[in-house]
C-alpha cells in the first residue's frame, strides 16, 4: 500500500483502520539503532550459565547464575562503568539477593506473606526516591521477594540461593569490562564534551573563512548531546546524579555561545591560552566522577569588551559546575563545619530526599494497594502459578513512577504473544539441551526488545522466564497458558485500582507543576537570602555573629539568621514542590511518544531549576559561616524574574524576560543557575539549538 505522497504506508489500509490511533501510539516502538554489543554480552551473560548447567546436571545453580545475568542486562542503561557497577551491584545485592532471602523466609507462609509483600511494596517505592539506583533497586527486591512465593523459595539453603544470584550479576558485570576498556567514557559525556570542544574550534576560527562551518558544528554538537542525554533520560528510571549534572554543564554552554557569538560580532579572537583553557575544561567532562572534585584556574581576562567578560564568566560557571561546588568560600575567619555538622546537614538532604512530596506518597498507596489485592487473589484463587500475579503488578507499575496505562496495555499486549511463543517453544522442542538454542535466540533479543518499548520487551522475556521456571519446575506448555492467565489478572487490578480511580495517575500537569516549583524556589530564596539575615547592617552583624557562635536551624540549612523555622519550612516546601516535579515528569517521559517528546523539553530546565536550589542553598550555608549575604535589591529581582517566568508559563506564553540578571558578586553562583533555566526556556538564536524537542516554542 502506498499513501498519497507515494510513500509506503507502515500498515495495509484495513489495519490502520482497525487498529485504534491511541493502541498504535502506545504500541509503537522507539526507533533505535539495534543494540549488537548488548545483544551478543546478553548471550555470554545468560546463555553460558546455562550451558554449564546443562553440562554439570546443576541446573539449580544455573538458573540462578542466570537469573543474575538477566539482571544484570536487564537494568544496565550504559555509560561509565563506575555508574554501571553501582547501579548493578546495588541492584543485585541489596535488590535481588535480599529479595530472594525474604521470599524463602516468607514462602508457604500464607497471609503472613501478603502482608510482608505490602510491606516491601511501600519499602520500594520509598527507596525509588533516591534516584535511578534507589529505582533499580526497590524493583528488584519487590520482584524476587515475590518469585519467592514459587519454587525459587523452595530452595534450600537460602544462603546458597542468593549466592548463586549475585555471581550470576558479578559475570554479567564482568562482560562489560571489554567495552569499557574500549571506551571508558559514557556516550553522554563525550557528547557534552565535543559541545565545548566544538565551541573551542569556533573561537579559534573567528576571523577565518572557517567560521561558517565551526558555527555549524557547535550546533550539531548541541543537537547531538542534547538529542543523546534526553534519549537516555528516556529509557533511565529514577533519578541519575551524573546526568543531571551533565545536563547542568550543558546548559552553561548557552552562555559560552552567546558570548562567542559578542565576539565573532566584533571580530575579536581569544588568545590560544583562553581556547585552550575551555578545550581543558571539555576534558575534564570526561573524567566527571560524581565523588571528586576537579576545580579548574580559569584565565584573567584579556580584554574589557562585553564578549570577552561574558566569555571569562562563562567560563568559571563552567568550572564551579565541573567541580560540583556552588559555595562560595567561606570568610577566612568562619569556623568551618565539624563532622557533625557535615553529617547533619547530608541526613537532611537524604530525609528530605526519601519524604518527598505528595504525588510520591500517593503513588507509595497505589502500589500497596495493587500489591496487596494482587497478594490476597494469589492466596485465595485456584492459580497454579499465582506468584506471577504479583510480580507482573511490581513490573508494570514499578517504584518509578512511569505511566501505568502504557505499561499495562504493553505487557498486556506483549505477554499475549510472548505466552504463545513460550507455548510453542516448549511443544516443539525436546526437553534438554535442545532448549539452549531458543534461550540464546531470547537472550540476544532481550536487549533489543528493551531498547525498542515496553510491549516488546515481555514479548522476549515471557517465554523466556517460562523456560527458566520450566527448568526448576516441568509444567509443560501449560505453563505458558497460566503465565498468560495470571498476567491478564495482574493487568486488571493495575488499571482497575491502581490507575483509574486516581485522577494524578492519568492527568499530566508538567507546566503548572515546574511553575509552582518556581515560585516555591523563589520563596525560599527571599526567606534564606533576604528576610532570615534583616535588612540592615545591624541585623546582619548579629546574625553573623550567632552564625559564628554555632547555632544551626532544625533544617540543617546551616544558615541561622532570622526566623529559621520559617526558613526550613520554606525549603521543605521547595524540596517538596521539586520532588513532585520529579514524579510529574518520570511519569509523562513514560508516557507515548507524542507526549514524552513535549516532556523532554522540560527536562534541561528542570535540571537547572535543581541547581538553583542547590546553589541557593549553598550561599546560605555560607553565609552561615561568616560570608556577607547579598544585597536584597538584586535578591528581589532575581526572584521577581523567576515568579514572572512562572506566570508566562501558567498564561501558556513562552517567557519574556525584560531587563538584565543582578551582578551581585555573592550571588553569582545563584544568577548563573537561574540564566541556564532562562536559556534553556527562551529561544535565542543559536543558544535556541537544542535538538529536535528544543527546536520547538519554549516548552510553555
């Protein structure tokens, strides 16, 4: 069939027209490059465990080798293998391990079984606040806490099964080892740092019949990172530090090419030294490492024009991001913080972290909930396999907060044809050696079908985990007739009672959500900043003073002037208001594609409103140990700017902001957060770039 362009139609006429247009948006896969590299260590990851079992007669201990295996494909998402290692081992220890620990601990114990799988629920959902490890983590103690119900839980003794996990995820991560020797840094770093290298070529360039194509390259530099960072943010669950701060560094580069634009205009060319300086600074993103530092001596300038400036002060925001440090150093004579304070002030930030707002507590109760009834139709129905209904209710919300229709209607979808191909599989081939074939046609298509959407991803992993089971416990091809008859169960009481009775679940509001989080940041800025530290020279002298005598508010903000409940209370709300932003938009980059691509457009601006936040806290905790607090003038109006951005957003305007940024020296670490968020959301010629999603009107 062709259309009325001459192009071919992706389905016959009678299809389309079959198929409703929400089923085929939700269906659709991602278009990807096929994974090869995953596609091929899935193999040695899962499929040699098993061929040792079958040559061994062990197959106990390989299925479980291969269990971890599977682990470890199924929740690596790339980049450095430092990030890989953490995301992985924590996952497979404290997630897989112990969830396997608890489900022989619980396994035949009836009720006392639901109520612990209630309990797990709400534990891991808790623990999905801590970011993308936290994620990976609480998924996997849900889920083999719930394998543990079935013959996982049967073996004997339980120290071996989980032994026999966690090697299976330390082999997988021993695959990675090649790739990584190969290429040691992530994709996503090495596309922010060709976006200064590019800048860097530019500068070099200026006054040479080059220019044209160095500008060139520093946008397609900029459409490759930005396109790279928010694909992978994409497939990611939870919250990843280095990408944020990644994203935070690329969107300083708005400033660098904007002032590199000032000088190309006044045909002014940097000294090598000045180049040279930003190509070092492009290195140092590639060694970025979440748990170091790298301070870089950034140049005096070397001219007093506008461009040179605005490039000098590009330049050391650059480096305070690199090096992670938005504090400005304390007064020489400030007592430094002691060990109790550094401790206090981090329990906070993680208290605050694992509190998180209302949509988070909300969804907390939707998945206990779905987890609970799921637990009481496994106990009182007549199932065969009924564990596998409450681990397909753990898979398809998951403690991340991703959208639970799509998922739904995905493995719903998926296991129905994923359940046929079991049954097929295990009719026609012979019971032995034989099944080693189709398990390493399945565990190559693991990552692929990953890569490409959910639905296809349990099309592969359910004949493949009805194989595995088959292993452990013979049931023949009806295991795949119950297997595809607890997942339509598990998929009713998802969208029965965890998706349709909750209005949050299946309304978006990412716009109003980041510009309420404006106004909380922006409140919290004129409390901590401005009203806490009085308006007089008095009031912060005294302030300061019982700053230095070592008065800490309950927040552990480290600042102490003023009223500090006031203070904390406004920071909660900020913290708050950010985690609810957080929720809004790891569920709407879940959601189909026409949705999610609007959503990745906010995400740049969402990492750079966390930095305002950090930043802000920063400068109180410095002021706290003897910095001078900023003028309250040049506090106002940056707030004021914030407060006028959020109210373009909620009038659906894309923002305008009339005059300039304060140049407050104490508050600078603060102005350079809050003008990434203001490139990022105002189009500006070539600052605009920002691929296909930011190409678009700001995302208002």
């Amino acid at each position: 069939m062709r259309g009325s362009s001459g192009g071919q139609l992706p389905v016959p006429d009678w299809l389309s027209e079959a198929v409703p247009d929400w089923l085929a948006n939700v269906m659709g896969p991602k278009k990807t490059p096929i994974p090869w590299r995953e596609m091929i260590r899935a193999v040695f990851a899962i499929w040699v465990p098993l061929a040792a079992g079958f040559i061994t007669g062990r197959r106990e201990i390989a299925l479980l080798t291969a269990m971890g295996g599977l682990l470890s494909v199924m929740i690596d998402q790339g980049g450095p293998f430092r990030a890989r290692l953490r995301r992985i081992g924590t996952a497979a220890v404290f997630g897989g391990a112990v969830g396997l620990t608890i489900g022989s601990v619980i396994h035949g114990r009836g009720w006392i079984a639901v109520i612990a799988l209630v309990v797990i629920a709400g534990v891991s959902a808790i623990l999905a606040r801590l970011g993308a490890v936290g994620s990976a983590t609480g998924l996997q103690l849900l889920i083999y806490s719930a394998l543990g119900l079935g013959p996982l839980g049967a073996l004997r003794p339980w120290w071996h099964t989980a032994l026999g996990f966690v090697g299976g995820a330390i082999w997988g991560l021993v695959l990675i080892m090649p790739a990584w020797l190969l290429s040691p840094r992530g994709a996503e770093q090495r596309a922010v740092a060709d976006v200064y290298h590019a800048i860097a070529d530019g500068l070099r360039a200026i006054g040479t019949p080059e220019v044209v194509n160095t500008r060139r390259a520093v946008t397609t530099a900029l459409n490759t990172a930005y396109d790279t960072l928010l694909t992978g943010r994409s497939a990611a669950s939870g919250r990843n530090e280095l990408d944020m701060r990644l994203m935070a560094i690329l969107n300083l580069s708005h400033q660098m090419v904007e002032a590199a634009t000032a000088l190309r205009s006044s045909s002014e060319r940097p000294p090598p030294w000045v180049t040279d300086t930003i190509d070092r600074l492009a290195g140092a993103v590639l060694t970025l490492r979440l748990d170091e530092t790298a301070p870089s001596f950034i140049p005096p300038p070397w001219s007093s024009s506008a461009g040179a400036l605005a490039l000098r002060d590009a330049m050391v925001a650059l480096a305070r991001c690199i090096s992670g440090s938005s504090t400005p150093p304390p007064a020489p004579a400030a007592r430094q913080p002691g060990l109790r304070d550094q401790v206090r002030e981090h329990a906070a930030r993680l208290l605050d972290r694992l509190i998180g707002g209302r949509i988070a507590w909300e969804f907390t109760i939707r998945l206990m909930i779905c987890t609970g009834v799921a637990a009481v139709f496994s106990e009182v129905l007549p199932l065969q396999r009924s564990y596998w209904v409450v681990l397909t209710v753990a898979i398809i919300l998951k403690p991340d907060y991703g959208s639970v229709f799509t998922r739904a209607v995905q493995r719903g979808v998926g296991t129905i044809i994923g359940a046929v191909l079991g049954a097929a599989i295990i009719a026609l081939v012979p019971y032995g050696p034989w099944l080693l074939l189709p398990f390493g046609v399945l565990a190559a298509l693991l990552p692929y079908g990953k890569s490409r959407s959910f639905g296809l991803s349990a099309t592969f992993l359910t004949p493949f985990v009805v194989l595995l089971i088959d292993l452990l416990s013979p049931g023949g091809w009806r295991l795949a007739e119950e297997r595809l008859l607890d997942t339509l169960i598990a998929c009713a009481i998802v969208l029965l009672i965890g998706y349709a009775p909750w209005p949050s679940a299946w309304s978006a509001h990412l716009p109003r959500q980041f510009a309420d989080t404006l106004r909380a940041v922006a409140a919290y800025m004129d409390e901590s900043l401005v009203t806490a530290w009085g308006s007089g020279p008095s009031q912060v002298a005294s302030s300061l003073a019982t700053a230095a005598a070592g008065t800490a508010d309950a927040g552990g903000s480290g600042g102490t002037g003023g009223d500090a409940p006031a203070r904390s209370g406004l920071r909660r709300q900020a913290s708050r208001a950010l985690s609810n932003l957080r929720v809004e938009f790891q569920r709407t980059m879940s959601e189909p594609a026409p949705v999610s691509r609007r959503a990745a457009a906010w995400w740049p601006a969402a990492v750079g409103l966390e930095e305002v936040m950090d930043a802000t806290t920063g400068l109180v905790v410095a002021i706290g140990r003897g910095t001078a607090p900023p003028d309250a003038r040049a506090v106002h109006q940056l707030t004021g700017t914030l407060r006028a951005v959020a109210d373009a957003i909620n009038a659906g305007t894309p923002p305008a902001i009339s005059g300039g940024l304060p140049d407050d020296p104490t508050l600078t670490p603060v102005t350079d957060a809050v003008r990434s968020v203001l490139a990022v959301l105002i189009r500006g010629g070539e600052s605009g770039a920002r691929g296909d999603a930011a190409r678009q009107p700001a995302p208002a």
